[in-house]
C-alpha cells in the first residue's frame, strides 16, 4: 500500500496529517494473510511451544521443578519480546497472563516478567472460545456453556407452542449443539460430575422440543426419534472425525514423500 495517510480528530481538532509507512488497512482482504506471513518467523525466536492463531498468541513450556520453569520462561520471554520489539509489534502486557497447570497442590509460586512486568497469574483463562482452567477438570468452560444454553432452553420453551417440530431441530443445533460441539474434543473427557449439569440441560431441551413429561424417563428413543447425539456420542464423532483427519494427513505426507 502507498499514498496513505492518518490523523487523529478529538473534540472537534484535528492533528497534522502523516504519511502511513507500512501496514494494510483494516478490514481488507489481503491484512490477515499479511499479518501471519509477518509474524510466521515468531516460534524460530524462542524455545517455547508457540500456537499462533491471527494476534492471540498461546506460549508454553513445561518442567518438574519450579524454579527451572521460571527461570527458562522468563529468559525465553525476553527473547520473545525483544522478537517483538525488533518487529515493531506492540504487546499488550496488561492482557498478558500466565497460568500454572500442575496436579501438585504445594508448589512454589512462579514469578513471570515481560519488560520488567510481573504478569497476571490466573487460576482460568478463555483462549479461542474455550475455558482451560489450572486443574484442567473443565468445570469453568462446562458452567460457562451451560449459561450460554440456558437462555436458548428457555427460548424453546416459548417456542414450542408456535411452531414446528423441524423449526424447533433447526433452533437447538443453532443454539445449543453449536456451542456443545465446540471444542469438545479438548474438554469433552471431563468427569462425569463436572459434564452433568450440562447433560440436564441438554435433556431438558429434548424434553422441551418433544413434549415429554417430566419424571423417570428414557430418553434413548427420543433422541434416536429427533436423530440428536447424546452429550457423549458428540464426544465420540468429534474424536473421531479429528483422528480421522490426522491420519489422512499423516498418510498424505507419507506419500509426498515416496514421490
């Protein structure tokens, strides 16, 4: 892009005009490919696991002893920023959070800095729609669904009495499988305590949808009548689907590499 330029108006005054040196325009076509092509080089700066998804960045590192840990990450940090600083990329420090995953219950609190400030620690955080939490047992992201849905349940409720039974099918796969289905793979082996609150809610809304009465009921022939998927044949076809895909790609590199 050339001939571009920027100011800035506030309360009705308006700044020198400057010529726009480097960037894309937000919101074109080409801005998100270029932004990744620009910052692709990022996991070659750093030792860390790096998972870049558009501008949410996800470091990782792992070891048994706590200290070690905080002394390679925050050695790995600085590189990580001075990355960043050499790219002319400004990080948000203040959005910037760390989170412990151990099973241990003692362990030494860690200290991470990135220029000389000491990040958030958090015992949860939502990365792409899904809530991972220190202990990794999900109820978090399971409690944080089941308010999504609520709402939707309720919806089908008034629904019910003014339309159809395939309108209604329409309205839960929009409303409330979508956000079951949704990272499933990674949070749908939780413990059966913690997934629960979330299969009454499910079973509330074909009871709902169907009419059913409430009370000792098997539910098995209704969700086979409205060919829904229970909470844990979703698990299973989502697993599935995504190790399917990785060996169909595994298999597909292989013979690249014959040929």
């Amino acid at each position: 892009m050339k001939d571009r330029y920027q100011f800035v108006k506030l309360d009705g005054f308006k700044s020198s005009v400057s010529l726009i040196e480097f960037g894309v325009p937000q919101g074109s076509i080409l801005g998100p490919l270029l932004f990744l092509i620009y910052i692709n080089d990022l996991p070659e700066a750093t030792k860390l696991f790096v998972k870049l998804y558009a501008d949410d960045t996800f470091l990782c590192a792992q070891n048994d002893d706590p200290l070690l840990l905080e002394t390679e990450v925050n050695c790995e940090l600085k590189k990580v920023y001075d990355w960043m600083r050499s790219n002319r990329l400004t990080l948000n420090i203040a959005k910037s959070k760390c989170m412990i995953i151990t099973k241990r219950k003692n362990t030494l609190p860690i200290e991470l800095k990135i220029n000389s400030v000491t990040l958030e620690q958090c015992t949860s955080y939502k990365y792409l729609g899904v809530i991972f939490d220190k202990d990794l047992n999900w109820k978090p992201h399971i409690e944080y669904i089941c308010g999504k849905i609520t709402r939707s349940v309720g919806g089908l409720a008034l629904l019910r009495h003014r339309t159809s039974l395939s309108v209604l099918r329409e309205v839960f796969f929009a409303l409330i499988h979508s956000y079951v289905r949704y990272g499933i793979i990674v949070w749908g082996n939780a413990s059966a305590t913690a997934l629960e609150p979330l299969k009454i809610l499910i079973n509330k809304a074909v009871r709902i949808i169907t009419f059913a009465p409430y009370g000792p009921l098997v539910l098995k022939p209704i969700y086979k009548e409205l060919e829904f998927l229970t909470l844990h044949q979703t698990f299973l076809l989502e697993r599935g689907k995504f190790m399917f895909k990785k060996k169909e790609k595994s298999t597909s590199n292989c013979h690249r590499k014959l040929f």
